[in-house]
C-alpha cells in the first residue's frame, strides 16, 4: 500500500512534476509476468526516478542496515526503502549474494519484476564498469528475459556525494527484453554466467553511450581512496632579470 501511495500520490506526481523526465523504450517492459529490470547505477536517485517510470512494481533489494538506523533520519530511510519497495538483506555471515539472489528469485517465480544493478555499486566516476555474475545467474535460475535499462544523466542530477538534486530533466531509456533461454540449465557454469553478464552489460554500454571500464565498479572506488591526496602546488619561480 505504501509502495503505491508514493508512487502516485506522495512522492511520483511532485517527481514528475520537477524532473519532467524523458523516458524511452517504456513499453519494453512486459506488461505482465516475470522479468529483470537491469540498471546502470549513476546516483542515489537511480532507485527513485526508474521505478517510478515503470507502471508495475519494481523490486530491488538492499542490506538490513538500511532499514535498522536509529532516529529521525533513520525511521525516514526506512519508510523510504519499504515505499519503494525494497528487501532488507542480511550481510551477516558472508552470505549476502546468495541471501539477495534467493529473494530475487522468489519475486521472480511469482510472476514480478526484480531491479538489479549489475555494477553491485554506484559508478565512481560515471563510465560503466564490469558487471558482476549474479544477474547472470538469477536469469538462469528464473528463465525470465532481462530488460537494460540506463540513466542517461542520473549523475548530473544527483552526483555521489550530494544530498540536494540539482533541477534537470532526468533521462531513462529502456532496451529490449534479452532472452538466456538457449542457456537453460546451465546456471553454474562460470564461463556461461561471465558471457550472460557481458551480453548485458555490453547492451547497458550501448543503450547509454557511456565509456565500459573491464573492472569492477568497488575496485575502482578502493583504488582511488588509496591514493594520497597531491601536494600543494609551490609558487611559480619568480622571473631574474639577465
């Protein structure tokens, strides 16, 4: 009920009416049945504006912390992830691939639709980074096709890092459904899984035109952190006179 009030009542309609967006390809997403709605993941928003351009429920999942803060704050960022309906995961015990597959894939045998963000992270720097196996393997399990879909300016709106969304005209663009049927029964299968997730990926690069990064997004972000800040730059030298 929640998710829905927020949908058309709370939150979509003042979306819509700030951000305007621009959404193609919409009717790629089947009307009815199961399917993976498969992201790039740009900004924080991404799990706000694609959602709401779906016209069914899309259901993501995140870890329990999310939905266990403390306060204000956060008793705000739990209603915010059950309206939009996502699932708490527990990361406790290093299980936490599998636990979010599982509860994927019971979304999907019921006949929904399950948001994925390949990258397993938000884009450091906007390029599009390698994709990790467990959207390769939900497909497997699940048989449902998968549906590209990539925010085109997501990171222009609302960067990593920032609170208040700059006013834009945010721009989705949905590709069509990619069917894994001719890999049925191979789930498991790490070289299968590996050639899934780059078919996918290869179409969220050409759906968004963004630069591909053959690293994970993670890796990324832990590299830069490792490196130290530059050092202050010294004056310029004074010019001598001959």
């Amino acid at each position: 009920m929640l998710y829905w009030l927020l949908k058309y009542v709370i939150l979509g309609p003042w979306v819509r009416l700030v951000f305007w967006p621009i959404v193609e390809g919409r009717e790629n997403v089947p009307a009815e049945g199961a399917a993976i709605i498969a992201s790039n993941h740009l900004s924080f928003s991404d799990s706000i504006f694609m959602p709401l351009e779906v016209r069914r429920k899309v259901t993501f999942v995140a870890k329990a912390e999310y939905f266990t803060g403390k306060g204000i704050k956060g008793w705000l960022v739990k209603m915010f992830f059950i309206g939009t309906g996502t699932i708490p995961v527990d990361r406790s015990g290093g299980r936490a691939a599998q636990a979010a597959l599982d509860t994927q894939l019971r979304v999907l045998r019921a006949g929904n639709l399950a948001g994925i963000y390949p990258e397993g992270t938000r884009s450091p720097d906007g390029r599009l980074y390698r994709g990790k196996t467990g959207v390769a393997r939900l497909a497997l399990l699940s048989g449902a096709p998968v549906v590209p879909v990539v925010m085109l300016n997501a990171d222009e709106i609302q960067p990593p890092g920032k609170v208040i969304p700059k006013i834009k005209r945010v721009r989705i663009r949905f590709g069509e459904p990619i069917d894994f049927a001719r890999y049925a029964g191979m789930s498991g299968d790490r070289f299968v899984e590996r050639a899934v997730t780059d078919e996918i990926m290869y179409e969220l690069m050409e759906l968004s035109g963004r630069e591909y990064v053959d690293i994970y997004a993670q890796k990324a972000k832990n590299a830069a952190a490792r490196v130290p800040a530059p050092a202050p730059a010294s004056d310029p030298p004074t010019a001598v006179a001959a």
